[in-house]
C-alpha cells in the first residue's frame, strides 16, 4: 500500500491525495488518522500512528501463511485479547467511537472504526481480507477457506450461517432472511466512506449542520466521483442558502450522472436556485 504524504501535511490535503489513488494503492489506517485529525484537532495524531506502528509489529510474529480458520482467533487474541479492543456498547453513538485517534486511544469504538484497526493488523500479517458492507453493521472478511467472517464489535466472534440470520433479523425485523449480496467486499474507499458518514450523521443529529458540510466535503475528497455525494453536498447547500456553492454540487453530480430520474429533479432544483440569483 502507498504511503500517505507526511504527517505534517495538512490533513486535508491528505484526503485529496487518498483521492487520486487507486483503492489498491489506499493506505487504510493512515487515511483514518488524517480524516480524525480534521475531526479533532487537538488529538494526538502522533501517539495514533505510533500505536498502529506497534500492532502492525506485533501482527507480523502472527503471520503463518497456514493458519487458514486459526487466523481469525489469533487476530482476536492479539486486537481483544493483548491491546483490549472492544465495541463501546456504553456509548455506540459518542462521536469519539467514529474517530480513529479516539478509539486507538480509548480501545473502544464503531465496528468499523475497530474493523479498520483489524484491516491494519491483517494487512501486517500477511492476510488478505476487507471489509463487508452489512446492513447497519460492519463485519470482517478473512479470506480463508473457507473464507471466514469476523464481527469485530463483538471481539472477532466468527459468525456462520445462522449467527448471521439472527444479526440480520435484530437489524431489518423478523422477516428479514440473509439474501445475495449481504456479504458483498468493499475496500479501503468504501469503509473509509462508511466511517466518515458516522461522523456526518453524529453532527447532523447534534445540529451541527455546517460541521456536517464540512464532513461531506472531506467525504468528496476521498471519493471525489462520487455522484450521490455531491447531490447531498449540494442539497445541504441549498438548505443552508448557499446558492452558488449548491449550484457548483449540483453541476458536479450532472456531469457525473446526466441522465436519469434524480437527474431530472437535479436540473428543477438547480432552475430554483438560479432564479433566485435574478
């Protein structure tokens, strides 16, 4: 994986960087700590990159290219067990538990703030695996075989068919049914993504609705062709007054999806806007 630009270098910059690479190329855990310095300033970004420095060291003595199933009861022994990691099931919704700094600190957080802690270990060690885009809860792929799923919330409890089911059912209702797709890998983009979106809705439920723009913007630098992205950057824009700023998002998200539907509804809503600026 490629390095990120010094710790020095602003951390938004840093995003952009994370922007133009290839998601094989995204250094995951690295990425995190730069968008949970833009999260919080004053937290210490060095002690963070010392602690991965240290886990990844103490995953590389874990690497055995035949471990197979065993992976994932090592990496629970050395993430829970040695370092202590666990779901914060006290205070899920404190927005300290979307940041990575934080949760490197506390030993406690999101599932997928903890599963990029796992990702980093794993990576260390030698075994490929990435994340699952579950619903309403993030899961840890081990690619084993067979291939190994991993609720890292719950300490690395490896969860077989009927675990699943039930996830499932606690999350959807009871008619929910595990169906094709629910274990679908994303990578590094995606879950970094999926951890800054936590940190946006925490502001949006808080109020902080500029805080929350602000958050979409740094969203847009990791993923800077994502359409659905720049339709909310520019509807929050648009319910904050800020026309030219909705105007621009909004021009960005129809160069990226011209047609269609929301397209429609995209180009009404920029006619609004312009007549207002008449």
């Amino acid at each position: 994986m490629a390095a990120l630009p010094s710790g020095a270098t602003d951390p938004r910059a840093a995003l952009e960087a994370v922007g133009a690479l290839p998601d094989t190329e995204i250094d995951l855990a690295a990425a995190a700590v730069q968008l949970a310095r833009i999260d919080a300033p004053a937290a210490d970004w060095r002690g963070a990159t010392e602690t991965l420095s240290a886990i990844a060291r103490d995953a590389v003595l874990l690497a055995d290219p035949g471990a197979g199933p065993g992976r994932g009861e090592a990496l629970a022994g050395l993430l829970g067990g040695h370092w202590g990691f666990a779901g914060d099931r006290d205070a899920y919704d404190h927005p300290d538990n979307a940041n990575l700094i934080r949760v490197l600190e506390r030993k406690r957080g999101l599932p997928v703030a903890l599963g990029i802690v796992w990702l980093h270990a794993a990576a260390a060690a030698g075994w490929p695996a990435h994340g699952i885009d579950f619903p309403a809860h993030f899961l840890l792929g081990l690619e084993a075989s067979p291939p190994v799923v991993l609720d890292v919330f719950d300490g690395g409890t490896r969860l077989e068919a009927p675990a699943l089911r039930a996830l499932l059912k606690r999350i959807e209702g009871p008619a929910a049914e595990l169906r094709p797709g629910l274990l679908r890998p994303i990578g590094p983009r995606a879950v970094l993504l999926r951890l800054a979106n936590n940190i946006k809705l925490r502001r949006q439920a808080a109020g902080d609705l500029p805080g929350a723009l602000a958050c979409a913007g740094d969203m847009l630098r990791i993923a800077p062709d994502h359409a659905a992205l720049w339709r909310e950057a520019g509807l929050m824009h648009q319910g904050m007054d800020q026309v030219a700023a909705a105007l621009r998002c909004f021009e960005r998200f129809l160069a990226l999806v011209p047609e269609g539907e929301t397209a429609g509804r995209v180009r009404a809503a920029m006619q609004a806007l312009r007549a207002r600026l008449n």
